[in-house]
C-alpha cells in the first residue's frame, strides 16, 4: 500500500489519557482539528498537559488522498458498506471517503486520512476516530463491545444492554438512569480481564437518543446533569441484555444459557474475529464475561417507557 507523504506543520499535538493507557494524537489540519477536538471533549479521554512517560498510542489524522490498497492483501467486507485489509502485521479500514492504517510492529501507531473535510452532522468521523482508537487499544486488551451500561444500585454490578442501533438499548439506559441507576455508557464500552474477572467501563460520557422514531437526529445528554444519576468509570458486569424491539405493548425476557450467551457476545464483537492480531484474547475475555455475567433476551415493547418499568423488570433477571 503506497502512503502520501504530508510536508507541513501540524496544526495540533495532544495528549490523553484513556483507561490507564496514553495516546498521543497529531493533527495536519486546523479545520481537521476543531472537529476533533469537539468529538473528544464527548468521549472517555483525558487530556494530559505535561505526560510523565512515552505514548502507548500514536494516531495521526490528516485530509489528503487516500493511499491506494494492494490488489495483493487479503480483504473482506464489514457494516455500513466498509472494507477491511490485511497486510502482514497492517491492518485497514476503508470506509466511504476515508481509510484507517494501523501500523504492525512493536509500536502501536494508527493512520488516519480523509479524502476531504466531513459536514458537523455526518457520523463518519466519529465512527472512524473511535475505530482508530479502539484498534490500538484492543492492542493493550482492551476490546470494545457496541453496548449501554449501568450499574444495579443495590448489587452495584453492571448491567451491559447489548444491541445494534434502534434495538432499543439507549432507551431502556434512559429509563434507568432516570431511575437513578448509575451509568457507564449509553453505546460503546471497553472490556478488560485481569485475575479472570472481567471490567467494563464507558467509552463515551454523553447520551445520545433518538427523539422521533426514524430520524436521523438525536438529543445528546449526560445523565448526571439531566438527572443527577452519579457516572461511575466502570464496573463488574453481572447481567447482559441483548435487545431487540418486538413491536408489542409487553417486554419480554428470556434466560440464555453460557453457550447462547457466547455466541450473542461474538455476534456483537465482529473483531474479536476479524483482528486476527488479538482475537484470542479478544475471544478469551468474552468467554470469561459470558461465565460470569447472566445473559438474557429482552424482547423490548413499550411498557418500557412507562417511568419506573425498566428498573422493575430487571429485578426479574436477580442483577
């Protein structure tokens, strides 16, 4: 793969802090930059002035043309119309107008280019600047699964909602949330395993739903200022809720056995088989969480909405 060498100056060189690991983030554009900065003050990652130690993670965005892939790498399609490659140790993600490289080799470094500025309102810089982050971080085992989370107050273990867009999930956090469960979450989460327990903790601070069924925009929030519900920065998960929206007036749920769970859990990770670098660490830390977590199917109807049912249906589940 042939890479575009850019000559100037950055217009920005930062660096965060995110679940115990330092990224060091540069950007060659100014206009580049101010979106950035913008997208990240949402999100887990705390800035650090004066860093005591080298990066972990190195991510550089720039816009420029995009490098042209190998015909010789493998390659496969994912979500939302995507392609990735591998190349030896590299890994891609080609996505619309923009491709993400991580670098193989001792340093964890990710590429970012696009082929030209997106809109305020377009998704794709966000989906690709957390696919750059999370890539490295999976690198550090820390493996991202699409998912809300809160925390049962009385039990104080965490609850993960499992679910594609429109399943349902940011809607049942909400209600809970209201119900003053604490939340890590409402979309993506980072899960982590260390002396066999697994930890999850939130990747995005705010909460974004859907305000009419079918639009495209939604309402952003954070929940300790909307409701007073306490943040907390991770958990212990006890439950998982895969959910689905079934159209009816009731919600039902359904007990999943360990292997059911496992295979849900793989569905909702595609790269702990795709990133064939650490999928069996990846594949090692969901075995771990469908062991120690009971796994349900909540088929999602609108009782959810009535103020006080989530929390109530939950305490079926003993979370």
């Amino acid at each position: 793969m042939k890479v575009n060498q850019v000559s100037y100056r950055p217009a920005s060189r930062a660096f965060y802090s995110v679940a115990g690991r330092l990224l060091f983030v540069e950007i060659l554009d100014l206009r580049l930059r101010n979106l950035i900065e913008v997208l990240f003050s949402g999100w887990q990652l705390t800035p650090v002035s004066f860093p005591d130690r080298s990066p972990d993670i190195r991510i550089n965005f720039a816009c420029a043309k995009l490098p042209e892939p190998s015909r010789y790498v493998s390659k496969f399609e994912i979500a939302e119309g995507g392609r990735c490659y591998t190349e030896g140790a590299d890994f891609y993600l080609a996505l619309r107008h923009s491709l993400v490289h991580l670098v193989g080799g001792t340093k964890v470094t990710v590429n970012v280019w696009l082929a030209e500025l997106p809109g305020e309102s377009d998704p794709l810089l966000a989906t690709i600047a957390s696919f750059a982050i999370c890539a490295a971080l999976r690198r550090f085992g820390l493996f991202d699964l699409h998912s809300a989370g809160v925390v049962n107050p009385k039990s104080g273990k965490g609850v993960l909602i499992v679910g594609s867009s429109g399943s349902g999930k940011s809607t049942l956090a909400l209600q809970l949330t209201r119900a003053q469960w604490p939340y890590l979450s409402d979309d993506l989460m980072l899960l982590s395993l260390a002396g066999g327990e697994v930890h999850a903790r939130g990747f995005r601070k705010f909460f974004a739903v859907s305000t009419q069924e079918y639009s495209r925009f939604k309402t952003c929030f954070e929940p300790d200022v909307a409701f007073g519900s306490p943040h907390l920065a991770h958990a212990s998960p006890g439950l998982l809720l895969f959910t689905r929206l079934n159209g009816d007036e009731k919600t039902r749920l359904s007990k999943l056995t360990q292997a059911e769970t496992m295979m849900r859990l793989i569905k909702a990770c595609p790269w702990a088989t795709y990133d064939t670098a650490i999928a069996s660490a990846n594949l090692e830390a969901l075995s771990a969480l469908a062991r120690q977590a009971t796994g349900f199917n909540l088929s999602a109807g609108r009782d959810l909405l009535v103020r006080g049912r989530a929390a109530e249906l939950l305490s079926q589940c003993g979370s």
